[in-house]
C-alpha cells in the first residue's frame, strides 16, 4: 500500500510492501497515474481560459482497440494483452460558469497471455475520472481505477484500486488531498 505523508521538503508516497514497488515500475502505475495527470492538467487550464455560456451535455461513447504489454506484480511476467476500451466522455457547462467532465472507461474483453508461461488471463478494468471547476473556483477533481488480472491457472491474481480525490475551495485553499492506492496478491 502507498502512503501519503508530508516532510517539511513536501508531500512525498511511501511504500508498505514489495507488490507496490513491483507496481512502480510496471506500465499499469504509468498508465493510471501519469495519463490521468496530463489529461486533467489539460482540462482544468483549458476550463480557467475558456469563458462559457450554459449548455447541456455533450456526451461521446467510444469503443477503441486496447493492447499492450502489462506486467503481472505478483510473478514478474510480461502479459501481452488485446481487447477493447470502452470510453464515455460528458461535458456539461452550467448556468454560473462551472465546467463539468466525467470519463468513464471500461474493459471489454481484455484477455492476456503471459510472455514466459503461456498462462492466460482475464483483465477486467475500469476508471472514473470527474472534474468540476466553477469558474475558476471551486475545484473538485475525483479519479477511481480498478484493475485485476486473473489467471486461468494456480498463479496469484493481482488487483488494484485506486483513488485521487482532490477539492480546491473558493478561496483557492486545497481543503482536501487524498490519494491511495491498495494491491494485492491473492490466489
């Protein structure tokens, strides 16, 4: 399990077992942190700039193609996986100025097989991320991310969750920080 704690240089994360460390270096730790960051310093400067009039929803659903290479924590493996990422994005822009943006995204059919074994998986998966800004303040942005992938055979299943919960108030004091992310081996 990840830890936030602050030091008089900052807030920095602290690990408390070996499947986080394996889960720093994988691609699943980039792909749930370092995508989502961009992503949301994105939106939220281009909610700052941009002077909105009220208007409903705009809502897009789309199904991509999803494959890659993930590394299983609990054994080391690479597991080269396919399938499809179903992805629903909402804009909303409301009557004082404020932006709202959900993501919502899913797995659909994401199986894997490990490099070194052959071992099959099922990766089932799925993020939230929402974002509100009220022209510039408040501030309120929430991600969530589940993430498993389960083997066909007698190797440990791994799985992840996460939240990143932040809440800027309207005089620009960050009035709640929260972060954590929980794994685990279990089979």
């Amino acid at each position: 399990m990840l830890v936030r704690k602050t030091s008089r240089e900052g807030p920095y994360l602290v690990r408390t077992d070996n499947v986080n460390r394996t889960l720093r270096e994988s691609r699943i730790w980039e792909i749930a942190m370092k995508g989502r960051t961009v992503l949301l310093g994105a939106l939220s400067i281009l909610g700052l700039l941009v002077s909105r009039p009220a208007q409903g929803a705009v809502v897009t659903n789309v199904v991509v193609p999803f494959a890659g290479t993930f590394v299983n924590p609990c054994n080391g493996e690479n597991v080269l996986f396919t399938g499809d990422l179903h992805m629903l994005f909402a804009v909303t822009l409301d009557q004082n100025g404020g932006f709202h943006f959900n993501l919502h995204d899913n797995g659909q059919g994401i199986s894997g097989t490990g490099a070194g074994t052959g071992l099959k998986y099922q990766i089932p998966m799925a993020d939230h991320t929402g974002l509100f800004e009220g022209g510039p303040l408040p501030a309120v942005v929430t991600i969530t991310e589940t993430f498993e992938m389960i083997s066909q055979g007698s190797t440990q299943n791994f799985y992840l969750k996460s939240l990143f919960h932040i809440t800027i108030n309207a005089n620009g004091i960050l009035t709640v920080d929260n972060f954590s992310v929980d794994t685990a081996c279990r089979g």
